[in-house]
C-alpha cells in the first residue's frame, strides 16, 4: 500500500442533484375546450419536466458510476487500466479519483507517467478546478517531478500550494530544496527562499502539532545548509544551524559534512580538522562519507599531500586521524615561511561566525581524539584522490591509483564506473584519445559498464580535438553497442564541436535533432547555437534562437546570452542594432559588463563611427569611478565595474585614430592606475602614420585655430606622453579642465 501524506484538507463535492417537480391533481371535470387545451398543455409540460429529470438522473448515474469503475481500479493498483478509462471520460472525475491517479502515477516515477500526470495538472489548471486536489497528491507529483529532474516544475507545485495555503509535507519540499541546493545558476538562494517559504507559514501556527508533517526536519536542515555552504554564506549558514534547536533538530553526520564543504569553500583548510573533533567532542559518529568529504575539501585545496596522508592512513587502520591531520597543519604552516607565519585573520565578520560555529581551540587545548572504529578508504575516497591527480596533471599517478584499487582485497575499494571515468578523463584532458579509447574497451571486457558521462567526457575530447568524425562514431557506438542515448550534453558538446569547425548548419542540426527526440534545450545549448550564427555573420538567426530562449519557461535568461546577442551585431559593425539590444537587455533588468562594452567597441572599431566611443567611454568612466558614501546601496544605480585591458586598449585605439587626444590620455591614464601598460609602440605608429602632418596649414583663418587650440595642446600633451618631440605646453592644462570644443565636432584635419 502507497505511504500517503496525512494533512487535513477540506474541499467541496459539487453533487448535481435532480430537479424535483410538484404535479397538481385536479379532480373538477373541464367543461370548456379552452379548459381542455390548459390541461393538455399541463400534461405536456409535467411529461416534458418528468424527461429531463430522468436524463438529469441518467447523466448523474452514469458519471458516478464511472466514477465508481475509475476509483475501483485505483484502489486495485490497476494504474495503467484508471489512465486509460480517465481518457475516455467526457467529465472530470471526482475529487478523490482525480488525487488518488495523480499520486499513482507519481508514485510509479517513470517518464511516462510523470507525463500524465503533468497532463492532468495542465487540465485542471486551463478548467480552474486544482482546487480538487488534495496535498497529499500534489506533493508527491513535486517529489516525482524532483527524480524526473523537472526542478523547475517541482518548485511551481510547492509555490502553488503554499499560495493556496496548502502546506506540503516536509518530505515533498525538503526533497525539492535538496535539489535546487546543488542546481546551477540562482537554485541555492531558491532552495534558501523555499525553505523560509514553508517554515514562516509554519510558524503561524501556535499549535505546531497540527502541522507537524510540515516542520522542518534534519533532512531539510541539511539541504538548505547545504544550499548556503555552496554560495560560500557563512551568514546566512550559521543563521540556520542556529535555528535548528526551535525545531528540536539536532544535527547529525551529514551536517557535519556540510559545515567541512562550507569550510572548504571559504578556504579556511585550518578547520577541517576541528570539524572532525568537533563532531566527535559531541558524541556524532563520522561515517564514511565524512572522511569523504575530507578528502575531498583538501583536493579542493590543492593539498594533496595532505590527502594522501589521509588515505594511508585510513589504509593502515589507524584511529589517530585528527592527529595526523593536527601534523599536516603545522607542516603546512612550517612550509608557508615567515610571510604567513602568526597570520591573524580578520576577526570581524565571517571569521566570528565560523569561530563560533567551529572553534579552533578545540585543536589548540586539547589532545586529539581518535575515531570511534576502523574506516577502510571505499572506492569514492581513491577516486576522489584521482582527480585530485587529474586536476595537477598527474596522468600516470591516476593510471598507478587505478592498478592499486584493482590489487585491493576489500570488494569496497574496486574500481567501479566512475573511477575509470576519472582515468578516461585525465587521457582525454592530456590529448591521448586513443589511450582512452582503450581504458573504454577495458570497462567492456571486465563487464564495468561505461555511462553516459563516460562517453560525454569522449565526445568531448572529440570535438576539443576538431575530429568531428569520430565523435560522430563514437555517438553511433554509443547508441547502437552499448544502448545509451544521448542527453542534452551530449548534443551541446556536439554543437560547440560544429561550431570549432565552423559548421553552422551542422549546429542547427543537432540542434532540431535534440528538440526532435524530446530533450529540452539548456541555456548552455542556446547560446551555444546563438554563438555558431554569431561566428557565421548571422545575427539576425542568433536573434531568432535568443527569442526563442526568453520565451522558454526552463531558461532563464543570463547576461552571458545578452552578450552574445551584442557580440553577434557588432561582429558585423551593426551597432544601432547592437544599441536596441542592450537597451532591451536594461528593461529586463541587466546592465551592460565589461564584456559588452568590449564587444561594443569592436563593433564601434569596425563601422568607423569614433564617436561612439566617446558615448561609451563616458559611460565606463562613470561606473568605474569610486562612489559616494551615499551611493554605494543604491538598487537603482547599476553595478560598478572595473574595465580591463582589452576594452580599455580598443578604446584609446579608436580615439587616437579619430585624433580625440584628449579622451585618449584620460584612457591611458585609467590604464596606468588599474596597473595595465598601454601599448605605447602601437600608439606612436597610429600617430606618426596618421596625425604627423596635424595643425600644419598655414591658410586657416584666426576663427578656425583658435577653434583647435585646445585641441592642439591635447595632441602636444599625447605626443609628450608618447615621447615624441612636441612644443611646450602650460603646465595648468589638465584633464580635468572641462574642454572648450567638443572632441568629436570635427576630425583630423
């Protein structure tokens, strides 16, 4: 029997009830025939009444009837036959049969019935009558949408029912704040704003047991810690561990290993061991998974020394591990040399926090604890090792690490998929794809199936290597021998691939090919497409697949895909066009970077429009300049930036064409402060090349040069800071005196 969600939820059962009718007998015999035709009309009329009751009563009958057949089967587990007798009924069903399909159908977890299920959401929702759903359904069509990898959908269930004052079991949105703590672009602050979502509401309730199968667990403590331990927040992180005794949560093995990633991403390896004693000062068994995650912090690290040291000792079954990491850590410090020798960290802020969440005094007063029992390294732990070995180079240490887990006795520390994925991977990151290509063949032959991530990392050497061929064989292999289809990094590598040999069209190929086996686009995969037109001199089909990507629900829209688009015009000096789309890129709330004003001044370089710089280097110069006090929380003011040497360089390039001196020595010298060291070889042949013969004519009326005097005394300024010969010029002429003429009123002359 399915496990339901036991939440009180009321809902009403619409019931069509027959229309009663009242007939009136008349005993007094008619005498005329205007009496006789009110009593034949009478008759009619009660017969024509009595007939619509009876098809009222039928049409009543049959649906509750259908029902009953409908919810008959569901309570039979006869899931596929309830479907296909849904489908055929003109009406929907009663509340009950509607929930009780739902929750079957997410319970089975395929993609099929995941897609029904959808189907029956989108009914409900385009007839308004979600009402009729209860949350015990709903929220298992959210923790199916989660395994089905529908993140996105999942989040709309929870979102809706807590709109509608449902509150979903702790179960249904904890597994979907688990899942969006690790999802790519904004999913960690998503899972951070659904996990308050839920816990305000709940917090409304004085009676906390009524919404118990609401609270927060320690499940769900752990996915939204480990949501702020991946955005590095250590505020925000502490500020949730705290909460956890309200709840009566106490944290447990896997807790612990979140506060060793957080540790790790904020780079302060000294405390990992005090998250070992820490754990065992408080009577938490570690588990495997936490030396794990040790090991994996000091890869993370780049310390693989210390990993190692780690490993062996878990391979000689040593319980003293907090000691040999305590050793690491003077070693470390003993290697650092004096510059880092009594470092102080900053006491404010962040550091408080994690000195108060981890205190590094328990390692400082204390003699090292040992581990409660013996923990043998399992595969995951050498794997973990192997790409750390990976990650520096170190192909044959990840080919010997390999062979040594073959050797071990323990079935545990075998080599499974992933480690031969690491091997492939580092051949493949060394450019030996025929190595690889054999390291495959062996998983074959000792019956380790490769996965689709092993013949992704292939395709990816493939394509990195321009033999498009090949990853094109080694697709159909993938397909035809081993029975793996392809997913949507699959088609994304392959696209990129066509994209480094400049095919387009083979692009858009793998493109519609992807759409057409059912597999939604990524971000990754449209702006890889929009990229491929961009590079061809097409930016008017870049437009058409960004459209499609800010009309797609899945997507969202990031600054990288609004650049692109800027770079695709500008590449072919359409800059007007350039300009409508950073303006539409403001109204969707995004500011022009760095890489758009680059992309910017490229385009500005190659139509030949010097003016436009000027516009943009303004710009830059605002944004790049200190802010007032003031200013500095300002939401309505975009972000500052830092400009660097590539849009700087193109700048000054296009102003000393366009004899703008002025503009270019206020370029130059932001160069200098941001420690960049303008190319003054290249600008010394512009100017020779094209400005030598400058304010030389001797027929211009007194109007005219006096016009260009300040101009002229720019041009002596550049070409003093060039180290050209140039006339003296008063020492009171600064960039910061406001010009007399505009730069751009006239050209070289």
């Amino acid at each position: 029997m399915m496990n339901t969600l036991n939440l009180p939820f009321t809902f009403s059962l619409l019931k069509i009830s027959p229309t009663s009718t009242t007939t009136t007998t008349t005993t007094s015999k008619p005498t005329t025939t205007r009496v006789r035709a009110s009593a034949s009309a009478s008759r009619n009329t009660n017969t024509k009444n009595n007939n619509n009751t009876t098809i009222a009563e039928f049409i009543v009958n049959s649906k509750e009837k259908q029902d009953d057949t409908l919810l008959s089967l569901l309570r039979q587990r006869k899931t596929q036959e309830a479907w296909i007798l849904y489908s055929q009924l003109p009406h929907l069903p009663n509340p009950t049969c509607l929930s009780r399909l739902i929750s079957q159908l997410s319970y089975e977890n395929t993609p099929l019935s995941f897609s029904r299920a959808q189907s029956i959401i989108s009914r409900l929702r385009h007839d308004r009558q979600l009402h009729r759903l209860d949350s015990n359904s709903l929220g298992l069509l959210a923790v199916s949408a989660v395994k089905s990898g529908h993140t996105l959908y999942a989040l709309s269930i929870i979102n809706s029912m807590l709109k509608s004052n449902y509150l979903p079991h702790v179960k249904a949105w904890s597994a979907v704040v688990s899942r969006l703590s690790a999802a790519p672009d904004n999913g960690p602050i998503d899972a951070i704003r659904l996990f308050y979502s839920v816990v305000k509401r709940v917090r409304k309730v004085e009676d906390r047991t009524l919404v118990g199968y609401s609270c927060p667990d320690t499940a769900a403590f752990n996915a939204v810690l480990n949501a702020c331990a991946n955005l590095g927040d250590v505020v925000r992180f502490c500020k949730v561990f705290d909460e956890m005794p309200e709840w009566g949560v106490v944290p447990d093995a896997l807790t612990y290993n979140v506060v060793i990633k957080l540790c790790g991403r904020v780079g302060r390896k000294e405390l990992l061991v005090s998250v070992l004693e820490l754990m065992l000062r408080r009577g938490v068994e570690p588990c495997v998974t936490t030396l794990h995650s040790l090991v994996a912090a000091y890869v993370g690290f780049g310390d693989l020394g210390t990993a190692e040291q780690l490993v062996q000792a878990l391979r000689e079954g040593r319980r003293d591990v907090c000691r040999v990491l305590r050793d690491a850590n003077l070693a470390n410090v003993d290697d650092a040399g004096e510059d880092d020798d009594g470092k102080e960290y900053n006491k404010h802020g962040n550091d408080v926090l994690l000195e108060k969440l981890v205190p590094s005094s328990i390692v400082d007063d204390s003699e090292p604890l040992l581990l409660p029992r013996l923990y043998s390294p399992d595969s995951r732990i050498y794997t973990t090792l192997m790409k750390g070995y990976m990650k520096t180079g170190r192909v044959s240490d990840t080919v010997r690490m390999l062979e040594a887990m073959r050797r071990q006795e323990d079935s545990a520390s075998h080599p499974d998929h992933v480690s031969y994925t690491t091997v492939i991977s580092a051949l493949v990151k060394a450019g030996s794809m025929d190595k690889a290509r054999i390291v495959l063949a062996e998983m074959a032959r000792i019956g380790v199936c490769a996965n689709l991530v092993t013949y992704n990392i292939l395709l990816k050497g493939y394509c990195q290597q321009l033999q498009v061929d090949k990853a094109k064989e080694l697709v159909r292999e993938m397909t035809g021998v081993a029975g793996i289809s392809p997913d949507v990094v699959s088609y994304n590598t392959l696209i990129d691939g066509c994209i480094l040999v400049d095919d387009s069209a083979g692009a858009l190929a793998y493109f519609n090919e992807m759409r057409a086996r059912g597999i939604a686009p990524t971000k990754i995969s449209y702006t890889t497409l929009m990229k491929a037109f961009a590079l061809s001199g097409q930016p008017k089909l870049a437009n058409k697949v960004f459209d499609e990507m800010l009309n797609d629900p899945r997507v969202k829209v990031d600054q990288v895909a609004w650049n692109m688009l800027v770079e695709g015009y500008c590449k072919m000096g359409l800059i007007e066009e350039a300009k409508n789309v950073v303006e539409r890129m403001r109204e969707h709330g995004f500011h022009p970077n760095v890489s758009t004003y680059g992309s910017l001044a490229n385009g500005i370089a190659l139509a030949r429009k010097p003016g436009e710089a000027l516009l943009i280097w303004n710009e830059v110069k605002e944004r790049s300049a200190p802010r007032r006090d003031e200013d500095a929380n300002n939401p309505s003011l975009p972000p500052p930036i830092k400009p660097d040497e590539g849009l700087l360089d193109t700048l000054a390039d296009i102003c000393v064409r366009a004899a703008f001196f002025r503009k270019a020595l206020e370029i130059v010298a932001c160069m200098e402060e941001n420690g960049i060291s303008p190319n003054k070889t290249k600008f010394t042949r512009i100017y020779v090349e094209m400005h030598s013969r400058m304010f030389t004519s001797k027929h211009a009326s007194k109007a005219r040069q006096d016009k260009r005097r300040e101009r002229k005394r720019a041009a002596e300024a550049f070409k003093f800071w060039l180290g050209l010969p140039n006339e003296y010029y008063a020492t009171e002429w600064s960039l910061l005196n406001p010009s007399e003429r505009n730069d751009y009123e006239s050209g070289p002359i």
